[in-house]
C-alpha cells in the first residue's frame, strides 16, 4: 500500500509516520502532485495557524489538488479544519470539502482545549470497533460546527463536530496517532477502507 503524508510545512508529520510504521506502513512524505495522486491512501495533517497553512497550499498548488482526490484522505487536526468552507481563524477561505464552518471557542472555556476528552454519537467505518464514550487526545482552539456530516461529537463548552466524513474524506479534530490504543485503532481503519 502506498501510503503519502502530505509535507506542506505544517504538520505534526513525524509522530503521524512513526504510528503508521508501528503498524507495519511505510508512509511517505510528499508535496509532489504526481506522488499524491498515486497514492492510495492520504493524510492531510495539519499544526499551526489556518491562514499561513492555506498559504503554503497555495504556493505549491495543493490547495486545487486535494478537493479533487478520489481515494480515501484523512484530515487531521487544522487539515480537516482546511477541509472545511472557512475557519474564523485568520478569516481564512478553506478547501469546501465539508459543508460546515470552523469557529474559535469562547472565552468561558480554557483555550486551547487541550488534553483528552470522549468522542460519542460515531457513525462510520472509521470507528469500527471503537466504542462510544472512547477518550481521544485534542489540542485546538477552534472548532467545526456540526453540519449533516459529521460522523463524531466532542462536548467542550459547546457541542461540536469531532469527526466529519463527506465521500471519499475524513476528517478527525483529535490526533489519533497520540490517542493510545483506540487512536491506533482508527489509522487501521483508515488503512482497510
């Protein structure tokens, strides 16, 4: 299996690769079109701000590739956040592939959330095996509104979308390579779709 990290400049990428290669995948490390469209399987990692990120889409020609990928892509963190219309972040246009918003917690929450919280309401093979309730570990300041695609829900101060699918792309606020057992768990999944 040809497995590509997308290496746009903002990624927690390493951590993302040594989980895979737990796994037994060798995932490689691109930016290159041709390499990424050959893949069969993406991840769209993401860490940092929305509008510098969607700068260095832009600049290598990332930001038109990735909306038109057919095979499975795995946004992660600030990628599925980019995956969305547009982040409040930055006020920053993302890629329209999920049809919802991201907007930044409110004051009456600790900002970041920061530290492992519970995903619930799961509705896709992403989560199979995963049981509701399951503890995943977030780091963000931002959040998706739920939207008729989300396929997880985290409760911090407000209730939101953890989780979001739309075709071929998935998109998850946690990290699931630093969630333990269960985190390890959705990469597999990811891997068998």
């Amino acid at each position: 299996m040809k497995l590509v990290i997308i290496n746009y400049g903002a990624g927690n990428i390493k951590s993302i690769q040594f989980a895979f290669k737990r796994l037994g995948v060798d995932a490689i490390l691109s930016n290159n079109p041709d390499e990424i469209v050959a893949a069969d399987k993406i991840i769209f990692p993401g860490v940092g701000e929305a509008s510098t990120a969607m700068n260095m889409l832009k600049e290598s020609g990332l930001d038109v590739l990735i909306p038109t990928l057919k095979q499975p892509v795995l946004g992660i963190c600030l990628g599925m956040q980019l995956l969305c219309n547009s982040t409040e972040e930055g006020n920053t246009k993302g890629l329209g592939v999920f049809d919802t918003v991201v907007k930044r917690f409110s004051n009456h929450v600790k900002v970041p959330q920061m530290g492992w919280n519970v995903i619930k309401d799961l509705k896709s093979d992403l989560f199979e095996g995963i049981k509701e309730g399951e503890y995943m570990y977030l780091v963000h300041s931002y959040y998706a509104e739920h939207c008729p695609q989300t396929i997880a829900k985290t409760d911090y101060g407000i209730n939101y979308a953890s989780a979001l699918q739309h075709d071929n792309f998935y998109g998850v606020q946690f990290h699931p390579e630093k969630s333990s057992v269960a985190g390890e768990n959705i990469l597999k999944n990811f891997l068998k779709l």
